[in-house]
C-alpha cells in the first residue's frame, strides 16, 4: 500500500489521494463535464500503482498514470484537459525555477561574469540600484509571459522565433519621445514638485534641456531625443545677449555722462513699453528704436554711438563665453546625472545643424567645441548622441551660411565620434521637408529610431512630439535555414511571423492605450507628446498615442542570405537582389497594414545589442554550427553587411544605403576606419559626403578613440601608451571608447559577450 510519494526536490512526503482526486474534478470542470466518479478513479490510480509494485510512487508518476486511466476509462477530452492542466502547472513551475536562479546570478555574481548583468552596456549591473533593475526587469518578464502574454505570442518569444523589445515594461510605458523645447519651455514646466519658471538664460535652457530628458526617461522606456537643439536653445541666447547688452550699455553711459540716471532711466521705459529686445542679428541693437529714443530723451548723439559700439561688443563676447558654459555644463550634466531609480544614464540625443540664426549657431558652434574638449579630465562624452542635420543650401557646400558648423562637426566627430550625421536630402526624408518649418526636418533618436510619417493624421507628419511605442523582431536566419532553399515557403513564413508579430503589437497597443496621463506624468502632464496637451489628469491616452508607431524588426539579413543562396549581400548582386526582395516585401507588408487599420506600422532595422547573441545561441542548439550562418556568437545587425567582411567604405555605403529608404522606422549605417582620424578631414568629410550622395539616412564613422587615464593621452593606444610609456598591465586599464549599437561605451566590460566578439571581428574599412 502506498505510504509516500517523492516530491520533484526530493522531499519524501505522506500520501494523499484527496489531492488526486481534487486534480481530475479540475479537469472535469475544464471540459464541462458533471461527474461524482473522481475519487473512483483516484482509487483507481493507487491500484494501478501497487499493482505495479511502485509503493513510493514520484509526481511524474502519479501524473502518468491519472492520464492512462482516464483514457482507458473512456474520457478522453477530460484526459486532454488534464494534461494541458499538467503541462501548465510545469511551466509555472519551470518558470519560478529558472527566475530563482535568474535572481541568484544577479545576487551573488559579478558583472563581468554575468551576460544578464551586461545586456544594456548603459547600465552598470554592479551597482544596488543597477541590481535591482535587474530584479524587477527580470520578475517582470516572467509574470508576462506567464499570465499577461497570448500563449502563442509567449512562446515564440520565449523559443527565439520573435523578440519582444522591453517585455519587462510590457504593461507600463511605450519606447520613446522626440521632445520639442520651444513647446515645452512656453511658460515654464513642471516636474513634479513645482513649477520651472520659463528660462531666461542660456545656462537655464541648458540646465532645464538636462532635466527635460532626465523627467521624460523615466516616464518611458527608451531613449529621449531633442528633436531641435539648436532652434530650442537660441532662445536663450537671444535673452542672454539682451541681458548683456543692457547691462553694458548702462554703464558704459555712466561712464560717459555727469548725470545720465534720468536719462537712461527715461529711455529704458519707453522701450520697455514698446517691448522691444536687443537681437544679436541686428547691428543697431533694438532693430534700431532704441538709438532714436535715447536720442529723444536727450542723450547726445557721439555719446551713444560710442557706448553703443562697446556694449555691442562686450554683449557679444559674454554671450560667447556663457553659451560656452553653458554647453560644458550640459554635457557633463547628461553624462553624469542619472535616472531610473538611479541605475542608468539618461539615453539622450540632440538633433541640430539647421538653425541659421547667429543665436543658433552660436549654440551649435559651442555644443560642438565643449564636446571636442572632452570632460573634465579630457575623457570622450558618451551622452548625448549628437545628431548633425545635413541639407544642401544650409550647411553642405561652401558658401552655404551653416557649412562652418559642418566642417566644424566633421572635426569632432573626427575626434570624439561625435556627431553623427543625418542627411534631410534622402529622397524619404525631403519629402516630409518644408523650408522654415523646423518640425518637418526629420529628426533621428539614438541608436536609429525615426518617427516622421502618420497615416494616423496626415496633417502632423512632423518630428516633434511622437515616437515609437513598441517594437518586436523577426529571426531571419532561423526562417531562412527551415526554407532550405525554398524561397516560396520562406517568404510564406516570414508573412506568418510578420502576422505574429502585428497581433502581438495591437495587442500591446490596447494595453498601453488604457493607460491614463497620470501614469505619465512629465511626458503627458507637461505635453511633451502630441494632443496631449487637451487631456485632463485621468483620461485616457490611446487617440493621442495612435500618433506613434508600431514597428516590426528585422535581424540577420546577412546569415539569412547565406542559408538561403550561400552568399550575402557583400558578396554578390544576387544576394543584394534577394537581400532587397526581402527586406521590400516586408515595408510593403507595414504599409499596407497601416492603411488597413489607420495606424503607423513601420519597419524598422533592429539594433540588436542583447539580442544579437541570444537568437544565434537558440539556433546554433537548434541547427549546428553553420558555415557562415551559426559560427559566430552573434547574427549581424539589421542590413548591415558582416563585420568580418572585408570591403572598401564607399562600396559599404553603396551597398547598405537602398535598405534606408526601405526602413521607415530606423536605420543607420556605418564604416570603420582606422588611424587617427583627425589627421585627415578631408577624406573623414569624403566619407560623410558619400553617405549623402548614396541616399543614406543616418551614418556615421567609427574609428579609435583611446584614452590613458594616468598620463591623460587621447588618441590611438596600442600596447603602450604614446605619451608615458607604460603598458596596460603596469596600472588602470587604458579607455578604449567603441560603438555599440549607435551609443558609445568608455569600456568594454560593461559589454555582453556577443557584442565583445562582433567587436573583435570588425575590420577595417579602406578608403
């Protein structure tokens, strides 16, 4: 007679048939059926088990045998329905398992040694509230999987054929925001315990830019980026120069004049009615007033030219100097302060380049030499990602009133890898495009991401206030190794993936459009995102998120290629014909959704960092390892052609730059170059120019930037440091500042382990 049973953690616990029978009436009920013959049938297990001489029986057994004998006993659907009742209970269990384990290697390993640790190399997972992100980030996962997620939609995502970007804030927040300052800053903001007044001073627009996008991060998921910088900020410095100018030229005509007190004071309040500023453009201050109304008030003539020149010129140098300052205090806020409960970097970008005001350029002028002087030990900034508005007739030829800045951003980037460069000339990108209208120049966030065109409402196919809500990605090379050479089947599949992927979308769309404005404070509360502004506290936000987009992802294009015709794109036309194919029929499949349900569904080139291993690690289990396909320990980037691949820069571009037009959610591409950059602008601007001419939306230009932090030497670091001598064994590791994922990292070690063996793999691009 059965006495015990073994429990699955080998505990040895008294049996109780009331628990088996208690398990087949849930599976009656499950299949609706009315019955009092359950504790029969339990009886009925224990007989068959000691009849089988198994007196100490284990779960699983006990869990075989209720299904045979609800078989044999002829209900077959209540079988069914238990064994789906079982095979859940599994997964429940399996699930809080593996999260325990999870937990264990978050507690008591290093980062180093943990690639859970390393899936964002923006957060330092050593750190307490790093860690407890990861706490969070990881319990939440599994809870969405296993009660909020469609079944189908879990596993796929759980099997590798998909990837859900951010599970872990499944239920709470959407991607990210391109924020408009001139919006935002109109009578001043609030970020939760007062209101910011609006600013007066460009140190004020700086410092209320930083606390912008550190309020927005942690309202959503993603990145933040200023979609106009430099129209955002001029503002600021028009106020600045006004400031100046009054106060100089006070005291210039104090100097000047035995009693100027009711003079000035006279002048200054007719002016002060008329509401007029002094304007950094305009060579005679107020537009010219203010010399004819301190001449009325008696003022004599060569007393106020004189005082007028120099508070002009002193006006103009302070504004210089304090813009500078301002820039300076900028960068380091955002590569300093920190959000989400302190454990990371606010993910910032800043677009500029356009502005041709001199209070515009006075401000991207600046930015760019603050970034060029580095930190305050001369480290490279990692954030923001600065993004360089390109356009013929403003900056990109000489005699174009910008082209200064461009060269100037050239040489930077040279330097610092920042900026990067966006060209608003692509044949995708001009069509949005309207001269003297800032919001239509197309603004670019981070890593890639692009929001611009709005099937939603074709009247705000704009850059400012919108971005993505949520994205999902397709395992290309997994389809392409199951086609087997089968392009028909392959392209059916991808449909089917494409068609999973739009389901789970919408239905997480239908989540996130339930939430109300009070669960985003600042980038609801405060009108960051479009048609926000005329909801009230707790209304819903789902007509204004209908603005977004909804993107389906593409990894791998290149292995895909190489299971499908043996070659990819870098290697022959053939590729690059099919490599088209593809990449069109799925654009096409997102256009034709977003005309069929009113919704901005886009495409998008992944930027895989986390994912980049784990596809590939799930089917080289699956397949073996494949020449060319599952023999690295990453799948290539979106479109790009393998890093491995030798190929001359401007045949890269050429290559990579038709997929740009063809991936209206973002897209970037880049080129790797070696030696010292900045010793040669002109073949550095050669590269940018081709990126334009080619039809590329967003490139940029990779190459060293090393950094002793001992002796303080920047440049290219080999074995042994240039300006001491020492190598990297005798004292700190040297600060090897790379890319990933369109983001620089100042060391590899917060790197997981696919994106340290890309990096290892990249070669040089010649020129």
């Amino acid at each position: 007679m059965i006495q015990c049973i073994k429990k699955r953690d080998g505990r040895v616990v008294p049996f109780d048939m009331s628990k088996i029978t208690a398990a087949i009436e849930k599976a009656f009920d499950a299949t609706g059926i009315q019955t009092g013959g359950a504790e029969e049938l339990a009886r009925e297990v224990a007989r068959r088990l000691e009849a089988a001489g198994i007196n100490q029986p284990e779960v699983e057994q006990i869990q075989d045998t209720v299904e045979q004998t609800l078989m044999d006993s002829g209900h077959v659907r209540t079988a069914k329905a238990y064994i789906l009742y079982r095979a859940e209970r599994t997964r429940i269990r399996q699930a809080n398992t593996r999260l325990m384990k999870i937990y264990e290697d978050i507690t008591y390993t290093d980062a180093s040694d943990s690639e859970i640790k390393r899936e964002n190399a923006n957060i330092d997972g050593n750190t307490a509230m790093g860690s407890m992100l990861k706490y969070g980030s990881e319990g939440a996962k599994q809870f969405y999987e296993m009660f909020v997620l469609n079944p189908e939609h879990a596993r796929a995502h759980r099997e590798g054929d998909i990837h859900i970007h951010d599970l872990d804030f499944y239920t709470l927040t959407t991607t990210c925001c391109q924020i408009d300052l001139l919006e935002l800053f109109k009578g001043g903001f609030s970020t939760g315990h007062g209101v910011l007044r609006e600013p007066k001073h460009i140190s004020s627009y700086a410092a209320l830019a930083c606390i912008a996008i550190q309020s927005n991060q942690n309202d959503q998921h993603g990145g933040q980026s200023i979609v106009n910088f430099d129209y955002g900020l001029a503002p600021g410095v028009a106020k600045t120069y006004a400031q100046n100018y009054c106060r100089h030229l006070a005291r210039s005509l104090e100097l000047l004049l035995d009693e100027p007190k009711e003079i000035i004071e006279n002048a200054n309040k007719t002016l002060e009615a008329e509401n007029l500023k002094p304007c950094l453009d305009d060579g005679n201050g107020y537009l010219g007033r203010e010399k004819e109304v301190y001449l009325a008030a008696g003022l004599p003539a060569e007393a106020f030219q004189k005082a007028q020149n120099f508070a002009r010129e002193k006006a103009l140098e302070d504004t210089e100097r304090e813009t500078y300052k301002a820039m300076v205090a900028l960068i380091h806020n955002l590569n300093t302060m920190h959000s989400r409960a302190g454990a990371q970097t606010p993910f910032s970008s800043i677009n500029y380049g356009m502005d041709t005001s001199a209070e515009g350029r006075m401000v991207m002028k600046n930015v760019l030499l603050a970034t060029e002087a580095g930190l305050g030990h001369g480290e490279t900034p990692i954030f923001p990602i600065q993004i360089f508005r390109v356009k013929e007739g403003v900056n990109y030829n000489p005699g174009d009133p910008n082209y200064d800045l461009f060269r100037l951003a050239c040489r930077c980037s040279a330097k610092r890898l920042f900026p990067n460069f966006s060209f608003l000339d692509a044949p995708f990108n001009l069509a949005y495009y309207k001269p003297g209208h800032y919001e239509t120049e197309v603004a670019y966030m981070g890593c890639r991401t692009r929001v611009m065109g709005n099937v939603y409402d074709p009247t705000q196919e704009i850059a400012p206030r919108r971005g993505n809500l949520s994205f999902t990605t397709i395992n290309l090379p997994r389809i392409a190794i199951l086609a087997n050479g089968d392009l028909e089947w392959f392209f059916n599949e991808l449909d089917r993936k494409i068609d999973l992927c739009v389901e789970q979308l919408l239905e997480r769309f239908a989540i996130q459009s339930k939430k109300k404005v009070c669960n985003y404070p600042f980038l609801m509360g405060e009108g960051c995102w479009l048609g926000s502004e005329n909801l009230a506290w707790d209304d819903e936000v789902g007509e204004g998120l209908k603005h977004g987009t909804l993107s389906v992802g593409f990894i791998g294009l290149a292995e895909c290629l190489k299971a499908l015709i043996g070659q990819h794109h870098g290697e022959s036309e053939r590729a690059q014909n099919l490599g088209l194919e593809i990449i069109s029929h799925m654009r096409k499949r997102m256009d034709q959704l977003s005309q069929e349900r009113k919704l901005n569904f886009t495409l998008l080139a992944t930027p895989a960092e986390g994912l980049s291993g784990r596809f590939v690690k799930m089917d080289r289990k699956r397949f073996g390892s494949l020449e060319g396909i599952t023999d690295r320990e990453y799948y290539t980037n979106s479109f790009h052609i393998p890093v491995y691949f030798p190929i001359n820069a401007f045949e890269k571009i050429r290559l990579e730059a038709p997929y740009h037009a063809l991936t209206n959610a973002g897209h970037i591409s880049y080129v790797e170059l070696d030696g010292d950059t900045a010793q040669n602008l002109d073949a550095f601007e050669s590269i940018v120019r081709c990126m334009k001419e080619a039809g590329v939306g967003y490139g940029s230009i990779n190459h060293p930037v090393d950094r002793d932090g001992v002796c303080g030497y920047n440049g290219i670091i080999g074995d042994v440091c240039p300006r001491c001598g020492r190598t990297e064994h005798e004292g700190p590791h040297f600060q090897r500042i790379r890319r990933i994922t369109g983001y620089l990292v100042g060391t590899m070690d917060k790197w997981n382990n696919a994106k340290r063996a890309e990096e290892a793999d990249r070669v040089k691009h010649g020129i």
